[in-house]
C-alpha cells in the first residue's frame, strides 16, 4: 500500500480545513472583557468607528432591525417549555370557535411567557403575532390595550363575549377580528399558566 497524494477535491478541501483549524490564530473578538487587551480593543474600535461618521450613521439606522433579528431568531431557537396542560384546556375551552393551530401556536407562546419581563399588552401580542402576519405590531399592541386592563376583572365574561362565533364564521372574519379573539384566548392562557403546570 503507498501514499500516493490523492486527486479527490473533496479529500484537499477537507485537508485545508483541518490544517486552518489546526493552525494557532490570534483571538479576533475579547470574550473577556474585563482584560486590559480588551479595553484596548474596544477603545480602538470606537476610534474607528468615530473617524468614520457615514459608518456611524449606518449603524444607528440599521441595528435596531439587526438586534430584533437576533431577538426573534433567540426565541426561536429558545428550549420551549411544554403545556400540555394548557393547551388541553385551551382546546376543550375554544375549538369550537378557533382553528386548533390557533390554539397550539397560543398555548406554545404563552408557555415562553412565563417569568417574562415584558408588559402584558407586549406579552399578549406576542401570543398571537405570528398568527396575523398582515397585522402591525403597533396595532396588536393597541387592541390588546383592553385585554391587558381586562386582567384585573371577570374573564371568563369578556372571552365569551368575544367568541359567539362558529368555526363556519371564523374563516369569513377580517384579520383584525381574529386578532382580537386571538389576544382574548391568550390573556386566558397567561393566566392559566402558573409555574406548575410546566412540564
């Protein structure tokens, strides 16, 4: 048997990987930030950035829709707590009027929301964004205005107001109706959410 060098591409592509990643490299980003080296590299990149205003100015334009990127990507990938439970109950409570993916998508929001440090109103809007795709956020923001302040009152009542609707009826209402059924189911899930019924 001889070690004749090989003519597979495959075979040196992999070689060159293995020896880059085999090779020392100077540490790019400071994970420690307490070190003098990363003060000094943090120093130096804010002098970049300052002797370059039109780079400044993109940064400010652009990171805000940067950084809520990696927030819904972070959610995304977040372990999700599962609610068996929960999502039993929203069934047996709503799909006689609510499409089941509805329910399971609610029911899996609501289970992220708990020890969340967002508002109420914010919190019910993230139940049901993903669910009305054509709605703002700022608009689900405003209808959920009510069902946040509902917390502090009867419940059950203002959701069964809400859903005198049969599943024929569902697929006619506007976008905007079914956000607000959606934001209704959703306050009850958060309260029916306490930390023992996380599985």
């Amino acid at each position: 048997m001889t070690n004749e060098p090989t003519n597979n591409p495959l075979s040196s592509m992999a070689l060159e990987i293995l020896s880059l990643l085999m090779e020392p490299k100077e540490e790019i980003y400071p994970w420690d930030t307490t070190t003098l080296a990363a003060e000094a590299y943090f120093s130096e990149a804010e002098q970049q950035l300052a002797s370059d205003p039109w780079l400044e100015q993109e940064l400010i334009a652009t990171a805000p829709g940067f950084l809520s990127q990696l927030d819904n990507l972070w959610q995304a990938k977040a372990p999700v707590l599962q609610t068996p439970h929960l999502q039993a109950k929203l069934s047996a409570q709503f799909a006689q009027y609510v499409p089941q993916e509805w329910l399971a998508t609610i029911s899996r929001q609501a289970s992220q929301m708990i020890d969340s440090q967002k508002s109420l109103g914010a919190q019910l809007v993230q139940c049901v964004q993903e669910l009305v795709p054509n709605c703002l956020e700022e608009d689900l923001l405003v209808l959920a205005r009510p069902y946040a302040n509902a917390m502090r009152g009867n419940l059950d009542t203002a959701t069964a107001a809400q859903l005198n609707i049969t599943p024929e009826q569902w697929t006619k209402l506007s976008e905007i109706q079914q956000a607000k059924i959606g934001l209704a189911i959703a306050l009850y899930a958060l309260k029916q959410t306490p930390e023992e019924e996380i599985l």
